[in-house]
C-alpha cells in the first residue's frame, strides 16, 4: 500500500475498462483446440474496486464492485464506512464512522466512531432552536460558515485481520472553545473493533525495538530538516518553525509491508503556526514476522525486479498483472501451472492500478452459504454506489458481449463502501 489510501467508490471509466477486457475476450481470444481455462476463483483488488472471478471448463466470469473486503481464518469480512451530520446556514457537521461484517452475518461492528462532531452537533442545537436543516447539495449552502465541526477517516491498509486508517478532526466554533485541529493514525481488529497496539501486533519486545527505531529515526528527519533549513531553502526554514510541535506518539502508527514482509509506519501528529494539523510520516520500518503474517503473505502482489510485472502464485494457477506505460492500469491475466507448451495467458480485465491484495476462494473451495453471501455483498455495495458491472464469456460455443452497466437512483447512496486497501 506504498499508500494504498483514499478507497473510493467505483470510477465509470474502471468499469468500462473491464466491459472492454470481457469483450475482447469474448470476441477475439477463445481457446485453442486442447487448450483449457484454469479452474480458478478468487478476489483480485486493485485500484478502487474489488473483482470476483470465477474461471472454469465452461468459461469465465468477472465480476466487479466498490467494496473492501479481507480474509481472516477463511472467513470474509467487509469493511465500509457509514456518514451523518448536518447543515445549516451557517453551520457544518460532519462524521463518519468506520464498520466491519462478516459476509454470514447480520450484525456489525464498529470499528472506530469520535464522538466530538454528534456531540457538538446536539449543542449548537440547543443553542440554536429556531435554525432550520437545509439540504447539503443546495447551490445556496453558505462556503464558509463560521461553526464547522468535520472528521475524516481515511483507510490506508489491510493485511488480514488488521486495518490501519487514518482520522482527522477539525473544530472550529463560533464563540465557543479553542479551535481543534488533530490527526492520528490506528491499526484496528476488523473482528472485534479493538485498536490494536504494537505490542498486540508483535509481542512486547519487538514492538518496544520498533519503538526505539522510530525515534531515531524522527531524530534523523527533524536533523535534517534543520540542517537544511540553516542552509537557506525556503521550504525547511518553513518547516523548522513547526518542528517543536511534532510530538512522538507510540501508538499512532499503522501496519503496511515491504516486499511482502511487514512493516510499520509511524505518523507523528504536529501543528502549524496558524494551529491547523500537521503530519510526518517516517520511513517504514521492517519488523520479525509475527504467526500471524503468513496468511496475509500469500494476498500480497510479488514484483519482479525490473517491476514490469506483478503476480501470486497458487497451487493449480498463476495470477499475473503488467502495468501500462503510464502505471495507471494493469492488465490481468490467469495462467495455468505447469503448462508447457503454450503458456498461455487468459486475458481477465484492464484494471486501475495499483495492485493490492488476491484473496484465494479456491483453496479450500467456498460453500453454497459463503457464495450467497458474497454475492449479497456484491449486490449492496454496487446498488449504494450508483453502479452495476458484470461481466462474463464462454469459451464455446456461445461468445457473449458483457452486460452494459445500469446506473441506480442516486438516493440509493446513502452508504459509501470502500475498495480493495
């Protein structure tokens, strides 16, 4: 992830691409006689969207949506992220709280909600009895109201049962306390809501060596942006000014990896002159690898060395991918293993970059319960975002063109799912 951050929802160009990949597919690449797909299913998630494919005798199926899901002892779970607030004349409140399911369940948990904005929000409230609600997506909605109580969450990574994200709070009050402006980074368990500590993620004393590493290192950065700073750029003398403020916080850190070993990486929350929120973000660190890292390894995209191409390698197939000379697509492919003759690479989709996880479906196999329940998913988290892709062909003798994609009623959007992270 590299920054994996800013999951959004579906983008209408993504989904063309794959309209595209399927139909060429479908219309100029079927098999060859004694050439076969490889039986194969999985979960590929790149760019901001998650694909469900599904490959077998008869053909293959692609399937794609806005959502974020991760695997955790083989069972799946969807993260998404739920908004509430208000406007007013001159008034903003804004916040999000971060959610987690089991695809088999009906309950959720919560992963991570501040109180500060719902709070405050009752307040100006009572303060205020006579404003009246106004419609956000009014054209009249004043540009700067002088109440403005926002938070942000931004989700950054998942490596099993562990998401980092990061939150933001500001708070500015007409008349009322000193203005808040604050940024933290978290690493939360997506199967209970509990926001893990280092010493939870490695054990106390490789997380008190992790500790230590980070504080050098913030010792180094702030040298040398000092140094520099003396040595008459503009932008460190700039930066010197704020570098008092910068406290170092051992528990504001989050889990991302290096070559698919894992890694974490500290943000150190500051302020600027003016009191507005500030971060530095130190250099990942390599940690030992905990018990629980070897499930997550398999997910993680391999480079080669030149970086010209990604893959994952499974028992019964190989999952490729070869970036655009842009580096803003990637085009997938599935191979068999221990083909000889052809190797022959079975086009799936052209995908926005970059690439972030494979989820095997296949090893062992999904039960009829866990497919309804992804598909369920599948199904709410497209419908909520305002779009519907499918795309499918059958290597004989029927070649069928992708369905068109369907906008849904923009009311329908009232929850915002999150892909790939």
């Amino acid at each position: 992830m590299r920054s994996r951050g800013k999951y959004a929802s579906l983008a209408l160009q993504v989904a063309l691409a794959l309209v595209v990949a399927g139909a060429s597919a479908a219309c100029g690449d079927s098999p060859k006689s004694g050439e076969a797909l490889p039986a194969a299913e999985f979960l590929f998630a790149a760019g901001d969207s998650t694909y469900w494919v599904r490959s077998d005798g008869e053909g293959m199926r692609v399937r794609s949506a806005p959502i974020l899901l991760t695997d955790v002892d083989g069972r799946l779970f969807e993260i998404f992220l739920a908004a509430d607030g208000a406007e007013y004349a001159d008034a903003s409140f804004a916040t999000t709280r971060l959610w987690s399911r089991a695809l088999q369940s009906r309950d959720s948990t919560l992963l991570f909600a501040d109180s500060t904005v719902l709070r405050e929000l009752a307040a100006w409230r009572k303060a205020h009895p006579g404003e009246l609600e106004i419609d956000p997506n009014d054209e009249e909605t004043p540009d700067d109201p002088r109440t403005v109580v926002h938070d942000e969450l931004e989700i950054i990574d998942v490596h099993g049962p562990y998401l980092t994200f990061e939150h933001l709070l500001n708070a500015d009050i007409d008349g009322g306390p000193p203005h808040q402006h604050r940024g933290r980074r978290f690493v939360v368990d997506v199967r209970s809501g509990h926001l893990a500590s280092l010493a939870d993620l490695l054990g106390a004393d490789e997380a008190s060596r992790t500790i230590a590493a980070a504080r050098t290192s913030l010792a180094q950065l702030t040298d040398s942006i000092r140094q520099a700073g003396s040595g008459g750029d503009d932008r460190a003398e700039a930066a010197v000014e704020t570098l008092d403020s910068f406290v170092f916080d051992s528990t504001s850190f989050g889990v991302t990896d290096l070559a698919r070993n894992p890694a974490v990486a500290f943000m150190v929350p500051g302020y600027s002159t003016d009191g507005e929120a500030l971060a530095l973000y130190l250099p990942p660190i390599g940690v030992k690898v905990p018990a629980w890292w070897q499930a997550v390894r398999a997910t993680l995209p391999e480079w080669t060395a030149d970086s010209s191409r990604v893959r994952w390698e499974r028992q019964a197939y190989d999952v490729a991918a070869t970036p655009s000379e842009d580096g803003e697509s990637l085009a997938l492919v599935l191979r068999a293993r221990g083909m000889t003759s052809s190797k022959k690479d079975w086009p799936v989709a052209t995908v926005a970059a970059p690439a972030y996880q494979l989820i095997a479906l296949d090893q062992p196999p999904l039960d009829s319960a866990a497919r309804a329940a992804l598909a369920r998913a599948f199904d709410v988290s497209t419908a909520l975002d305002g779009l519907v892709q499918r795309a499918s062909w059958r290597t004989a003798p029927s070649r069928r063109v992708p369905e068109r994609s369907r906008r849904m009623p923009a009311r329908l959007r009232r929850t915002t799912y999150i892909a790939t992270p």
